[in-house]
C-alpha cells in the first residue's frame, strides 16, 4: 500500500481501483467479498415510549339563552330570555398520548482512517521505497520503520484517482435525534353543574314550565383529540463504534529501494486455494486489521458487532407541550322550573332553553419521558469494505515477489 501521490507510478506496480474508498476487512474464507456501508441509525426499543399527561380542567359558561321561550302573564322571578352563566369549573379528566417509536438520525462509519494507494505487485518486482506492509513481529525488517501517520488508524483506500496520506473519521460518535410527536386520545369532560342566571329579576307565578331564576344547568363537555407539540431528545451519548479488530505492526520500507523482507505480510484478494508458493495464510481473530502504536500491541483486539446509546437527557428525558384546546359543552338537563306568577305578560326562558357552552383553553402539562435506544444490527456500524486473505511471506525465499494480485 502507498501512502502518496495518484500521479506517482512503480514500475511493476499498478492500482487496484477495486479497493479505491475501502477498508480492509479480513477473512477467514475466500478473498474478494464486500460489505458495510456508509452510515447507521438506532431505532427505539421495544414499543417505544409515551408520556403521561397531569389531569386538567376547564372552566365554561353558557351564552345567551338560545332555547324556548315561554310568554306568560305578570311579574314572575323566571330567567329572562336574555340571561346568561358565568363560568363555572368543569371535572378534570386525563387524556392519553399515544406512543411513539422514535428514530435517530444516520451517522456516518467512518472508524478513525488513513488513506492508502493498494497497489498489486506484477510477481516480478520486490515492494517500492516507501510501500507500506503489515508485520507481525517487533522486529522490525532490516532498512523498514515504523510510520507515525498510521498508528492506532485503519487503512482506507483513498477515492477514485485519490492521493493517500489523508486521516479522517472516529472511533466514537454520536446521533441527533428525530423529532417525533404523539398523538393523543380522546378526552371530555364528565358532566358538571353550571353557575346560576345573571339575568334580569322577573317575578310572577307560574303556570307553565319555566326557568326559575336560580335555575342551573348540567353540562358536559363535549371531546375531543387534543394535539401535542413535536419535542427531540436533547442529548444522546457518545459511544464507541469500532468494529472488530485485532492489531497489526504496519511498517514503511525506507530500504531506498525495492525490498520483500521475510516475514512481510501482504494482501490477497482471491481465493485461498491461489495463494503461491513461499507465501503462507496469516489468521487474525478480527474482521478489521487496526494499526498498532508499536510492537507491543500486535495481536490486541477490539470493537464490537454491535452498539447502542442512552438518551442522557436530564431531568426526566424530553417534554411535548400540548397545544391549548377548549371543548364545546351540551346541556344535559335544568335544575328547577316553575316560579310565582303574579300578572302582566312577559316573556321568560322555558325549562327546555339552551345556552351555547364554550369553555376556557387550557394546555394539559404533559410529563417528560427518558427514552430507550436498541442496538443497531449487528455490523450496521461497519464501514463499506472489501474481504482480504493476508499471506506472511515465508523465511529465506529471497527469490520470492508479492505475488499478482497481492497489493503489499
Ligand atoms: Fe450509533
Ligand atoms: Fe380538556
Ligand atoms: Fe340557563
Ligand atoms: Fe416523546
């Protein structure tokens, strides 16, 4: 692999575009195979969350009388035909939101990275001046060092006609959250005993069933389906999202020219059964191959398949605010009728009358609720790879090259 310029040629040498914006992942089987992809998301746990609301109430009041009106002679103390309710307390009721399955955004797998140039060898040409390889031991080849630029990285093959050398990417990350909504239930309000009459003192006495002036009415509220306010989970934890991986030493041939050191381990991208002679399969446990610092963490392993994350919002996790909504009420019955008639004629509300009920706004409190996140799939976090054989060249074979195919 080669840590330079596109532009810069090795003779013998040439790039292996197949591998142009991908990782290394290793394999135990055959060569060639792909897989990842460019970001993850988590989905909530289980069926979600909701959030339970505090109880609420209205007030209401009855309009102008709207209903009949009954013409009788003389003074009675009847409820004019104007007369109207203040406001009264309505019975509290609790509504229900509804859960949600609420969804992170993507973020990008991108693992802390190098970019390389691969390279695949013609068989008949040692490793260029400047080559990147693997190695497994800490004794590092003769003339070979060890590079800064990759330490603790994995390699990633530059873009399409890119230069290596570029770093990017981390081995932690965190999400933003979606905002989500619920939807609430229905809810009314349980019947409840309106103010008195604020009309005119009528008295007489009554022959027909009218409305003393004293009268209250029972009134319900009708329901309905109030409407929460969109709300996003403030604040996710940052976790770790390596895959997993075991350590290899990568070392740099500063020989100052071609080299193929015993031991050197290059890359096959075939099948196993191609692998030539004086060349052996190297195995690692990891589905990566992460760049170690030195020699003493070759064989260290790391990562895992999966991850997750906790919402770490505090104080009771996120809050919908309801919108503030009022009922229309219906009446459902007048408490009394039938007051003293005396004479003259004048027209008072009958028992049967009705007012137009409307109550106060109100916006239930809803109570916050802290959510729970799955883990993502198992190698959802993988970045977009392509599946590799290492072969360890084998001791004393001077006359061995990486062979084709191989990109060292
Ligand atoms: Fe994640
Ligand atoms: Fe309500
Ligand atoms: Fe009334
Ligand atoms: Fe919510």
């Amino acid at each position: 692999m080669f840590p330079g310029a596109h532009a810069t040629s090795h003779s013998g040498w040439i790039r292996v575009t197949d591998l142009d914006g991908k990782f290394l992942a290793y394999t135990s089987g055959n060569g060639g195979g792909t897989g990842g992809s460019a970001s993850h998301t988590h989905s909530e746990a289980g069926a979600g969350h909701t959030h339970t609301q505090v109880q609420h109430r209205h007030t209401f009041s009855g309009g102008t009388n709207s209903g009949n009106v009954n013409i009788v002679l003389g003074l009675v103390t009847f409820a004019s035909t104007t007369h109207t309710h203040a406001a009264a307390n309505s019975n509290y009721a609790t509504a229900t939101n509804q859960n949600t399955i609420s969804t992170l955004g993507a973020t990008t797998n991108l693992p802390s990275y190098i970019d390389v140039i691969f390279k695949k060898s013609d068989g008949t040409t040692d490793i260029p001046d400047g080559f990147w390889a693997w190695f497994d031991s800490s004794s590092t080849p003769t003339g070979w060092s060890i590079p800064a630029g990759p330490k603790n990285r994995y390699v990633r093959g530059a873009a399409a006609s890119g230069d290596g050398g570029g770093t990017g990417g981390a081995v932690t990350h965190t999400h933003s959250a979606v905002a989500h909504t619920h939807t609430q239930d229905t809810h009314g309000h349980a019947s409840a005993t309106s103010a008195g009459t604020t009309g005119t003192t009528k008295t007489g006495t009554n022959t027909q069933n009218d409305a003393v002036l004293a009268h209250t009415h029972t009134v319900s509220l009708d329901t309905l389906v109030a409407v929460n306010q969109n709300a996003t989970i403030a604040t996710i934890s940052t976790d770790a999202d390596e895959p997993v991986y075991e350590k290899l030493l990568l070392v740099q041939n500063d020989t100052g020219g071609g080299d193929t050191p015993d031991g050197i381990i290059g890359i096959w991208l075939e099948d196993a059964t191609g692998i030539p002679a004086g060349w052996a399969r190297k195995t690692i446990t990891g589905d990566f191959i992460k760049c170690a610092n030195d020699a003493t963490e070759i064989g260290n392993t790391g990562g895992a398949l999966t991850h997750t994350h906790t919402d770490t919002d505090d104080g009771g996790g996120h809050v919908h605010t309801q919108t503030a909504h009022s009922h229309a009420g219906t009446r459902l019955s007048t408490s009394d009728s039938k007051g003293d008639r005396v004479s003259g004629v004048t027209a008072v509300a009958a028992v049967a009358h009705n007012h137009t009920w409307t109550s106060s706004s109100v916006a239930a409190t809803n109570n916050g609720a802290v959510v729970t996140f799955a883990s993502c799939s198992s190698k959802a976090a993988y970045p977009a790879y392509y599946e590799i054989i290492l072969i360890k060249k084998q001791a004393s074979d001077e006359a061995c090259y990486l062979p084709v195919l191989g990109a060292g």
